[in-house]
C-alpha cells in the first residue's frame, strides 16, 4: 500500500503538484522528526532539519523525477544532516579523546610548567584571537559579551574563538583541559 502511495506522491511532486509535498510531509513528517531526536538534543532542531529537507526535495524534484525508494532517501538524509549540525556543535566545544578523560596525576612544579608553556602559547595567538580566547576562556564572557566589549561582530568572535582553539589544540591539547577546568 505505501509504494503505491509513494509512488502517487511522487508523480505529484514531479508535476509540480504541492498536493504531493503536503502527502509526502503528512507521510513522513511525524517519523523523521522523533528519528533525528535519537541524534539531537532539542526537538527544535530536529523539526528543522526535516521541514529544511523537505524544501531542499521540494526545490529539487518539483520539476523532474525522483528515483528510489522515499524512506530510504529521507530517513538518510536526516541521519546525515543531524550529523552536520552535530559536528558544527562540536566545532567550538573541545572534545576530549577517550585517553584523555582519565585524570593524569601530576606533581604540583609539573603542572605549573605546563601551565606556563600554555600561557606562553596563548601570548603567541594574533592579538585579536588572543583577546577573544581569554574574554570567553580565562572570564567566562559569552560570545556575545565579547563581541560587545570588543566592537565585533558575534561571528568575528566565534572565527577568533576557533582559530585561537586550533592553533593551541595542535601542541597543548591536555593542557587546556586543565585550564577550562579551573
């Protein structure tokens, strides 16, 4: 029964029919938005992710034919658009690697000069990327604060913030757990 009810969507999109996105929405709307919350935090953005891939479909296949089965499509586009967005979350979080989540033991004169070797690393970020770093890091300012205080745009400082998490994530990895911990 649901071939042939594709298959009557489908031959309604490709005519340019929104009667046929609105089956198809009805169809898999429900379904696709409580699978991409098995990936997502927010229900939120799940209902985005599915409503966004149903204009993309909608823009491409209104015109011509889809080949294929439906769910199939759908249910993997959603697994790999709630992956993006994952990964753009995590662009700006450090993510710990599993050896790192076990505390090492370090001697009190150990770990003042790794701290030291952190602080010179921070001092040798460009000026700007330095700043932002130690506004939202070392005082816990929101990106918005900082942009603010600094004249910037909210995206400037989020390009800063990674640029600066980078550039000292590539030596000093373990170190910078230990300072966004204090």
């Amino acid at each position: 029964m649901r071939c042939k009810d594709e298959q009557e969507i489908l031959t309604l999109i490709s005519c340019g029919n929104p009667d046929g996105l609105k089956s198809l929405f009805d169809l898999y709307y429900k379904p696709l938005c409580i699978f991409a919350m098995n990936f997502l935090d927010s229900f939120g953005e799940s209902e985005d992710i599915v409503q966004d891939l149903f204009v993309k479909f909608w823009e491409k296949y209104k015109d011509k034919q889809f080949e294929g089965s439906l769910r199939a499509y759908f249910f993997t586009a959603v697994r790999h658009n709630c992956a993006k967005v994952l990964k753009l979350k995590n662009r700006y979080n450090l993510q710990l690697e599993e050896e790192y989540i076990e505390e090492p033991v370090y001697s009190e004169e150990e770990f003042e000069g790794e701290c030291r070797k952190l602080y010179a690393e921070i001092a040798r970020l460009p000026e700007q990327c330095r700043k932002v770093f130690e506004l939202i890091v070392l005082k816990d300012m929101k990106y918005k604060e900082v942009a603010d205080f600094l004249g910037l745009s909210v995206n400037t400082v989020k390009t800063h913030f990674a640029r600066a998490l980078k550039q000292l994530r590539s030596s000093l990895q373990i170190l910078l757990v230990f300072l966004l911990r204090k």
